[in-house]
C-alpha cells in the first residue's frame, strides 16, 4: 500500500478550505465492522506463518451468517497462501461483474519492537492497533459489514459483486496474479488497498486521491568483472571505479518525460491548489507539454519529477574480495518505476545508454511484477466517488493519480480490466504507520467508510 505519501505532498502547498462531514449515530454495522477488524489483527497473515486459509474461513463464516450462499465463497489454496472469492449475485448474470479488491496478508512485525503485541488487538484514544490494520485489514472489515449489511437488508445489485481476497501482496502476488486471471472477465475493480483522501493537521479535508494507475518496479542489477590483481600495483580496469563513474552517469540522466490522461489530469486538478511557480508550471505544462521550463521546475521537486517520468536509483552496492586485492568484481543494484505501460526492456536500454559503458552486464531481475498501463478516467467511476466523498467532504478536490508503489491493481490491469484505488480514508499523513512500528486504524473512519462503500456498490452494481 501506498496511499498517503503524494496527497501528503498536496496539503504541504494547498490553501486550507472549510469542509464538514455529517455525524453518524453508531449502528449495527459500525460494531461488527470493529469486531471484524480486531478478530482479523489476530490472524498472524505474514509469509509463511500459514494462517491466511484460518483468515480466509472466519470472513466466510461472518459472510455466511449475513446469507451468502456458502457455495459463493471459495477458498483457493496457491503456492504458500490463499485468496477467497465471495460472490454477491446480482440481477443480471450476464453483465460483467464488478470486483472489489483487497489483501489479507500483512508485512512481519515483531514483538520486541512494539509498545504493544502486534497481533493482539488493543482499542485505545480512537484507534485500532495491531499489524495489518491500516493495510489493509481496516478497509477489508469495513467492505465485508458492507456487503453483509446490504445482504442482510435483501439489497440485490444489477451485476455480481466479487469480493477478491488475495493472500500475498506484500510479497510475491502469487494469489493476485491468479485471481486476475481468473477475473479477467470483470467490468472493474474498486481496489480497497489504494487511493483515500489526506487531512490537514487542523483535520480538514483537501483533497481525496483515486488511484488510477501505478508505476511498473523493477530491479536490475549491474555487474563489471575485472582479473584483479595486488592492490600494491594499481592498475585502469578496477571494476569498483568503473561502477562508481558509471553509476555518476546515471544519477544525472533523467529519462524522458511522459504524458498521459492522468497525469494531465493530476496536474491540472492539483494546479489551483498549488500556489507558487510550482503551480504556474503545472498549469504551464498542461497547455503545452513541451514546456522546458515548466518541466524544469517539476523536475527540480522529486514529488513531481516522479510524476513525469521513469525513474531509477541505485539501492545496494557490493564489490571486491579482499582489502589487498585489486577487486575482480563489483556489482550495484539499480531499483526502477517506470511509467506505466513503458515495457521493462525499453527502460533497460535507457538505462544502459545512460551508464555509457558497454562492459556493464545489466541485468534485470525477475521479482514477479508485471508492466500495465493506466487505467481510463471513466466518468462512471468518478461521479460515483465524488458522489461518495462529497457526502461527508463536500469541499474535497478529486484528483485522480498514479501510486509510484505496487498494488494488486497491477495485476488486474494486465489482465486489461480498469481498476481503481478508492479506499474510504481520510487521513493526516503523520499518522499513517502502514508497514511500520505501532500500526493503527482511526476508529473514526468505520462509520464514514461504510457510507462511502455503499455508495459506490449502490452507484456502479446498481
């Protein structure tokens, strides 16, 4: 999950607007949705602890009770893991269904460096702790009261709503990558584990991000080989100098900058809230996106200049073999997100070129990912979020944006079904810990987030 970093970046130059979000009276639906939450922090969902099918068959047991038909939900074993499909059938079998996305994996997190147990649920000053209750175990317990309370409520949707679970987004997406195969049939997805909206410190509400695209990772690794020799006789061919200048080369290469419906889109919407020269060169840039001085100052501020283009940067560095030897090796690892729909190999070239030295063996590294490019601004979709996000926000701007980190969404995309990050948050990003120590999920965000759920589901399966 990565949700919060660039609205984050928005608030930092956006002018502070009054908002208001109308008071919900607790119900039904706000207690199971908590109750939910805390069983599933319980559930210890990290690689290879094994406990996804136990997750996967207390939410089908909390579906089954509300009335899903127990034949509906399906728990599919793969690899090390599981996903688990719940459908909601519709009136008409025949329309695509709509998919909404989530994961029930967290990252590892280890007793000795939290305050509290984090696989033991604690209620305290208006938040959940516990690991996975940001990511993304919070928006799935508040999706599955949703779809339990509208089928409690005898609501049927004009198509099948399929709720898709999958078990390994924090690592390999092994599940992912077979759900969406399997789905590949949907009409869309409304992913659970993407966009949400960003507060100002004074709580106040901005702008409220849709998660309309997501850049490619990928890690290549650049290896130069020498026969070495004693350090006391210094010779031109050390691989550790030939790296480093290479490496020189690349930090100061940018690749090309790219343009698409989103990011015209992004930049045009995130303009007026923008004041300054930064802002003068966004509306700039959209008008003509052969602007160079436009593009220079967005290219100057690394939130933008990941906006406009493929980026890479080396993470890791190893080299030599001993202290008074002249190293016969010296390897870098370089990670990249690329623009998406950009093809892994055509960034390879790039990056070769700009490294400008052929005894470089750059070579990528397979980690499972999978290139797909944006999905399309369908106005469907975002009447019915600003519909949903107006409701309690009426002065929040929409911007649609593109994740510079992965998400299932990927998958579904290159699977060539639209996808769209539209989780019900809104959060100050100070207090977001997704992935870190002391995790915690707003309790304030449940009754908000099944209003905003149902909304959507009432909208777009209608």
């Amino acid at each position: 999950m990565v949700r919060y970093a660039l609205l984050g970046s928005l608030l930092l130059a956006a002018a502070c607007q009054t908002t208001g979000a109308a008071a919900q009276k607790p119900g039904d639906s706000e207690a199971q949705a908590l109750e939910i939450l805390k069983r599933s922090v319980a559930f210890r969902t990290v690689d290879g602890a094994g406990q996804v099918p136990a997750y996967a068959a207390y939410i089908k047991s909390v579906l089954v009770e509300a009335g899903f038909a127990p034949g509906d939900i399906e728990i599919v074993p793969v690899a090390k893991t599981a996903y688990l499909t719940a459908r909601f059938r519709g009136a008409d079998a025949a329309k695509k269904p709509l998919v909404i996305s989530g994961h029930m994996d967290v990252v590892e997190a280890k007793r000795e460096d939290w305050e509290r147990d984090p696989f033991t649920p604690v209620v305290e000053n208006g938040f959940v702790f516990g690991r996975g209750s940001l990511d993304n175990k919070g928006d799935v317990s508040i999706v599955i009261a949703t779809l339990a309370k509208l089928k409690r409520e005898g609501w049927t949707p004009g198509r099948d709503v399929i709720l898709a679970l999958s078990g390994d987004e924090e690592t390999q997406m092994e599940s992912t990558r077979v759900l969406a195969a399997r789905l590949k049939g949907a009409e869309l997805v409304l992913n659970a584990d993407a966009g949400g909206g960003a507060l100002t410190d004074e709580g106040k509400a901005l702008v409220y991000g849709v998660q309309t695209a997501e850049k490619t990772y990928a890690d290549y690794t650049l290896t130069i080989t020498d026969p070495g020799g004693h350090s006391s006789v210094p010779t031109t061919g050390n691989p550790i100098y030939r790296l480093s200048a290479a490496l020189s080369r690349l930090s100061d290469y940018a690749f090309p900058v790219m343009r698409s419906e989103l990011t015209d889109a992004f930049f045009r919407t995130t303009a007026p809230m923008t004041p300054g020269p930064v802002g003068d060169a966004m509306k700039r840039l959209v008008a003509d996106p052969q602007d160079a001085g436009a593009i220079a100052t967005l290219s100057a501020d690394p939130r933008y200049s990941a906006q406009l283009r493929t980026t890479c940067v080396a993470t890791m560095i190893d080299g030599g073999h001993a202290a008074n030897a002249l190293p016969q090796r010296a390897m870098a690892t370089v990670n990249c997100r690329i623009f998406p729909g950009v093809p892994l190999e055509v960034t390879q070239m790039q990056m070769a070129k700009a490294l400008n030295d052929p005894s470089i063996v750059v070579a990528y590294v397979d980690t499972g990912t999978v290139v797909s490019a944006a999905s399309p601004l369908r106005a469907d979709v975002l009447a019915a979020v600003t519909k949903a996000v107006h409701a309690r926000h009426p002065d929040a701007v929409i911007i649609p944006n593109m994740s510079t980190g992965a998400t299932d969404s990927m998958h579904f995309r290159a699977q060539g079904v639209p996808s769209y990050g539209v989780a019900a948050g809104f959060m100050n990003p100070k207090d977001e810990f997704a992935h870190g120590l002391n995790e915690r999920f707003p309790l304030a965000l449940i009754p908000v987030g099944l209003a905003h759920w149902e909304s959507l589901l009432r909208d777009l399966a209608g």
